[in-house]
C-alpha cells in the first residue's frame, strides 16, 4: 500500500495501513518540528524532500566549526556555510527559523540558487558547532563555503527555464502550420510535437503547483497553491479542448507553456526578492496566526469563485472560463505565505490581501485574462514584498 510521509513528502510502500511516516528519521524530525513550533515548514514546502536519516549526531564532527567561528569573530562575526538537503523555499524558511532560535544570533540567509547559508551573530555567545549539529539533526548537513564550489541552480530556476523552452519550441512549431505552406504529412507530426511540449511543461512547471497542492488535500489541508493549481487544471484541460476540437484546427497549446513560465518566472523573482532581509522585529503577527488569515483568504476565493460562474450565465463559455481562472492565478497567495516568516504587521498583512483581492474581483468581472492575472500577481508579489521590507523596523541589537 503506497502513502505519502508527512515529512518529507515522498512516496513509500507503507506495512500497516495507519503508518504516516516512510522512516524513524523522519517521524523524529517531525515531532521536532511540532515541538518547536514551526509547522509552517509544512504549508510553505512546495517540494518533496528526503528521507531524514537517524543516525546520531556528533558534535565531534564538527571540530572545524570552532577554528572558523574564531576566524568570523576576528573579521566581524560574518560567515557562509555550504549547505546539503536543502529542496524547497520551506527548508530554507526552516533553517533560518532554527538559526534564529539560537543564543546570540543576529541575521541569517538562505540561498537557494548557491546551496548556502550566510549567518552574521553577537560575538562570544553563539555556539556554531551546536546550531551545525541541530542542523544535522533536522536533516540538513554543513559544511565550510569555497569560492571555487560552482553554485547549482535550484529546480525552481530549472523549472521556469524549461518552461521557457518548450514554450518557444511549442510557438514555432504552431506558427509554421499558420504562416507556411506546410507538407500535409508532415501536420500531424508538427501537431504531435506541439503536443509533447505541452505535456512537458505540464509536467515539469505544472507539477509544482498541482503536486503540493494534493499532497496537502490528502493530508486535509489547504496548500496556498491550490488556487494555482486549479487554474493550471482548468487552463489544460481548455487548452487541450480546443486542440482537438474539429473547428478549432490551428490552435496551438504553446499559451500553457507560456503561461507556466510566466508563472513559475514570477514566483522565481519573489522567491529572491525575499532573500537578504534582516532579522525580522519581535513585533508583528506570529506565523501562525498569518497562516490563519491566509486559510480564510484562500476559503472565501474558493466560495467566492461560484459567483464568476453566476456573472457568466450568458456568455460564451470561453469568456467564462477565463474569468475563472483568472480569478484563480489572481488569488495565488505565495508572496503572504512566505513572509509569514518576517511577522508582518496586521496593517502590512491586510495591505497584502486586499492587493490580491482586487486582482481577483477584477478577474471575475472578465476584466483580466489569464495572463494578466498572473503578472498581476507577480507585480503585486513584489510589491508588497518590497513595501513590507521597507515599512519593518530593524531589530534591535543587545
């Protein structure tokens, strides 16, 4: 019997039918998580993980630990670790929350892109060889940063690059069988291609909207990306429609892999956009209560959504549709979901929700595509990405 592990997501063969976990590794890190009270790892993870292996951790494993942090302290308390494990932004919003927790700690970064960690603290009272092994212990392992280590990109990056090329293959490929006088043997191999891109980039930019999306309906929880991933559904499901429709010979299937990349490029540039913050005030909502106004938001859209198809009665059903998903791209929550981490004011968190409220309200009144739905929600992301950073105060330093 096949289960999902309601740690790191992935999917193993379960030998009893209550079994949540697919390792001892990963039910101890869980309880962990719950304990230290960052569940918000969960609703923000937009990627499977690993399994977390249980062996015992050494703090004599980290013996270089003390020789670097003296070498940080002589130049000014600043240091940049290399890091394994790492697979979503919700690992990254884990390991500085764990970093933050520490005594002495100060600001920390997360880069996706490097595989890295740049931590800065207050001089004799952090411990690094203790933080480096509660690291381990929650799955992720560190170790010394070199210059010459190419960075990887990270697969969001690979995602929205991909994306992009099957797009392009998918526009070139439709606009030949238009604009040329195409060998009629050769159409429905162009067709077939046009065909397999698309199915590409559903599988690969789709995937990460619509996979987290259900791994969280199983576990009876909303994700912020099943407004996404309906619309990713429905926009196939169109697409595809229209495809092989009889009459609507010539339609090309490239506007998914066009909008997947715009999508995924979007959510690319808030993801960075929210790297190199300082240490967030202790004033402010805790996460989980701005997961909680995100729950409601993410409802009343979700109830909301009925009355698009109310207001499209009598009109073409393709007019409809697109105000339906429209709607739906414009109410992608991803920019609120990941500052929960920065405690936002209620002020800045209401600013955030009326942002994409408005995009929404006007997606179902058929006044934004599809399209424009989604760079709304990329500007808006960004936007209020930067009015937050600007608007925090800085943390005090003891």
């Amino acid at each position: 019997m096949k289960q999902i592990c309601k740690h790191c997501g992935t999917t193993f063969a379960a030998t009893a039918k209550e079994a949540v976990f697919c390792c001892a590794g990963c039910a101890q890190v869980y309880e962990r998580i719950r304990e230290a009270g960052l569940e918000t790892f969960y609703a923000m993870r937009d990627e499977a993980g690993r399994p977390v292996d249980a062996a015992a951790v050494d703090r004599a494993a980290f013996a270089w630990a003390a020789a670097l942090q003296a070498t940080s302290e002589a130049q000014g308390c600043r240091c940049q670790l290399r890091l394994d494990g790492l697979s979503c932004l919700g690992c990254a919003w884990l390991v500085e929350h764990l970093f933050k927790r520490q005594q002495g700690a100060e600001q920390a970064r997360v880069s996706l892109e490097g595989r890295s960690l740049w931590m800065q603290w207050q001089p004799r009272t952090f411990d690094l060889a203790a933080f480096l092994a509660e690291l381990r212990s929650f799955g992720y392992s560190a170790a010394p940063f070199r210059e010459g280590v190419t960075a990887r990109w990270s697969p969001l990056t690979w995602r929205w690059v991909l994306c992009g090329i099957f797009a392009l293959n998918g526009l070139l490929l439709s606009t030949r069988q238009v604009t040329t006088s195409l060998d009629p043997s050769l159409h429905g191999l162009f067709r077939l291609l046009e065909l397999c891109f698309a199915i590409l980039s559903l599988l690969v930019g789709g995937s990460h909207f619509i996979v987290p999306a259900w791994r969280s309906l199983q576990a009876r929880l909303l994700h912020y990306d099943l407004l996404v991933a309906l619309g990713v559904v429905l926009l196939t499901g169109w697409q595809l429609r229209a495809f092989f429709h009889a009459d609507a010979e010539g339609a090309g299937l490239w506007p998914l892999s066009a909008l997947l990349t715009v999508l995924l490029f979007g959510r690319w540039c808030q993801s960075r956009a929210s790297l190199g913050e300082a240490s967030p005030s202790a004033r402010g909502l805790e996460p989980q209560q701005v997961q909680r106004w995100l729950q409601y938001y993410l409802r009343a859209v979700l109830c909301g959504l009925p009355l698009g198809i109310v207001l499209h009665l009598d009109s073409p059903v393709s007019r409809g549709l697109e105000s339906i998903l429209a709607a739906c791209f414009a109410g992608a929550l991803y920019p609120l979901a990941r500052a929960a981490q920065s405690r936002p004011s209620q002020a800045m968190l209401a600013c955030g929700l009326m942002t994409a409220a408005t995009g929404v309200g006007l997606s179902l009144f058929g006044w934004l595509s599809s399209f424009q739905a989604i760079v709304w929600m990329a500007l808006s992301g960004l936007l209020w990405q930067g009015l937050r950073s600007a608007s925090r105060p800085t943390a005090p330093v003891e």
